[in-house]
C-alpha cells in the first residue's frame, strides 16, 4: 500500500462523514435559526426550547436518510475490502 492509496482511503472517508452528516446537520442548522427566530421575537429564553426541536427533527432526518446513507457505508466498506483483498492494485 502505498501513500497515494492511503491517501485515497482517507479522502473517501472523510467526504463519506461529510455526506452522512450533512442532511443531519442542515437540517439542525435550519431548525436552529428558526428557533432562535421564534425566541428573538417572543423573547422566550428557554435554553431547552433550542435542543428538543434538534433532536426531533434529527431523528426523522435519520429515519428519511437511513436507508440511503447505509447503502453508501455498504459500497464504501465493500470497495474497501476488495482493495484490501486485492492488495491494493
């Protein structure tokens, strides 16, 4: 294995983690400005109304998201192991 393979493998898992996380985070990201909105408007300065939303929204974000992002960890894991099977040729 060389260092332009290893070099390969940890760009593809990085970009891997970015797009696993991505949906998960945007949609964090959006709830929480809305919520800061809400909460700049109303002034209501509840620090648990900012997490509970996350969380909910989080989770059916997974639930939505689950099935593709596990069919792009299978890929990644497979060409992995035929790389490795293969010794890196």
């Amino acid at each position: 294995m060389s260092e332009a393979d290893a070099l390969g493998i940890v760009q593809q898992a990085i970009w891997l983690a970015i797009v696993l996380a991505g949906p998960v985070v945007g949609s964090a990201m959006i709830i929480g400005v809305g919520v800061a909105f809400f909460q700049a408007l109303t002034q209501v300065q509840e620090m648990t109304l900012t997490f509970v939303p996350k969380i909910i929204a989080g989770f059916f974000i997974i639930l939505l998201t689950g099935n593709y992002s596990g069919a792009l960890l299978k890929v990644f894991t497979e060409q992995l192991f035929l790389r490795i099977a293969t010794g890196f040729k």
